[in-house]
C-alpha cells in the first residue's frame, strides 16, 4: 500500500532527477555560450591565432623611415643592426636583425634597454618580438644574431615621417 507521503517522496525524487539533469545539460552548453559571448565582446578571445591578425590596415598612402641604432655601455660588446634603417608603410609587419658580438674572454650577461624617437613613439610601436624582453648571455668570443619583429600602427601622427629605435646593452650584475 503506497501512502500519500511515498508518492510525494516518488514524485519529490523524479523532480530532482530531472533538475539534476537539466543543471548537468546547462553546465555543458554554457562553454560554447561563453565561447561566443567573448568572440562578440572581445573579452578573454582565444580564439584569435596571432595579435597581428586583429589589426592588419597598412597605411599604403604614407612611408615612414625607421632609423636602427645600437650601443653599449661598459661591454666588451660590438653591437650593431644588420641594416641601419628601412622605409615602411605604417602598419606593416618589419623583421629586423641586430648582430652582437662578445670581446671578452669570459661569459657576461647583458640586457638591452630600448628608447625611442620621437619620445611618444612607444605608444605606436608594437613589438612582437624582441632581444630586449630577456637577459642575454654571451660566452667569450660568441657572436649571435637577434630578431626584432614589430609595427608601428597606422594612426601614428601624419607629420611623423622618420622615426629611431635604439637599443644600448648594460652589463647585469653577478656577471
């Protein structure tokens, strides 16, 4: 004999049942929900492959020259871009090489520190990537060969047309 208290019980369960079902079904298609949302409002995007991608406009109107310097101060380092300068159009993609060279007979880290010219230009300067992000160690005699990718990005004042990006190397301590 079923009392009215099991077939609550019964119909209390079948409930759950179903909530927890719905709840698990939920969980599973918020992923794809979230997904999308952060696609259309450009929040956390990991569906984008390279940041060069989102903003590719080349400015083919304009040419700016882009003036390569190196120095050091207090190494026994040559240091030297490959090519001292190029002619470019704002917003397109420049591979650069600088050579250094280690003098000395014993192993030195270094670190190189960029400055730009005009001062401003670090705002339109974007660097993918760069020697500069990270000490450099040299063993006596080593020469290498370091890449600089970046852009300078369209919207770079219109009365800028030759710009200078230097690098000096300083000696890290405990070298």
């Amino acid at each position: 004999m079923i009392t009215s208290k099991s077939k609550a019980n019964v119909l209390m369960l079948k409930k759950l049942l179903i909530f927890t079902l719905v709840m698990f079904v939920f969980g599973y298609a918020l992923v794809p929900f979230y997904e999308k949302f952060c696609e259309v409002t450009g929040i956390n995007n990991l569906l984008q492959a390279d940041v060069r991608v989102k903003d590719n406009w080349v400015d083919e109107e304009r040419w700016i020259t882009v003036q390569f310097d190196a120095n050091t101060r207090g190494l026994p380092w040559q240091f030297k871009p490959l090519q001292t300068s190029a002619r470019i159009h704002p917003g397109e993609p420049v591979n650069v090489m600088y050579e250094i060279t280690n003098d000395s007979d014993r192993e030195i880290n270094g670190q190189a520190i960029p400055s730009y010219s005009p001062r401003f230009l670090d705002k339109y300067l974007k660097k993918f990537e760069c020697f500069c992000f990270t000490k450099q160690v040299l063993k006596p005699n080593e020469t290498r060969q370091m890449p600089v990718q970046f852009v300078i990005e369209p919207n770079l004042p219109t009365d800028i047309d030759t710009v200078t990006i230097s690098y000096t190397f300083f000696e890290l301590p405990g070298s």
